[in-house]
C-alpha cells in the first residue's frame, strides 16, 4: 500500500544509523514491528497479578501415565 507521510527528518535519519537498515522503507517498517511488538507486551504486562492461581496445585498428578 503507497503511503505518504511526512516523518520528521532528524528522527528518520537517527533511525536508520541506528537501525542500520540500508533504505527509509526498512526502518519505517522495522520500527512499526518493533512499536507492535512493544505495546503487545505491554498488554501482556498488565496482566501480571491479575491471574488467579492455587499455590498447592500439583501438575504432576494430573498427568496420565
């Protein structure tokens, strides 16, 4: 899908040294997945402390022989 957008040009600059992807359209998409990946962790984080679990549970018994 053809897309423009106006990127602020010092950070698109950072990016690539810092990435050390070779063109803008492997950094902007690297840096989308990498924004994806962090705030579905972020969701995943939330969750701490939120989950029910029964300390005597034994997993062992359960297991069919």
């Amino acid at each position: 899908m053809a897309t423009n957008l106006a990127i602020d040009d010092s950070l698109l600059k950072k990016a690539l040294r810092i990435g050390g992807k070779k063109t803008k359209k492997d950094t902007v998409n690297e840096a989308l997945k990498e924004f994806i990946v962090r705030r579905e962790q972020k969701k995943v984080l939330e969750l701490f402390g939120t989950v029910e679990y029964f300390e005597d549970y034994e997993p062992k018994q359960n297991r069919k022989k």
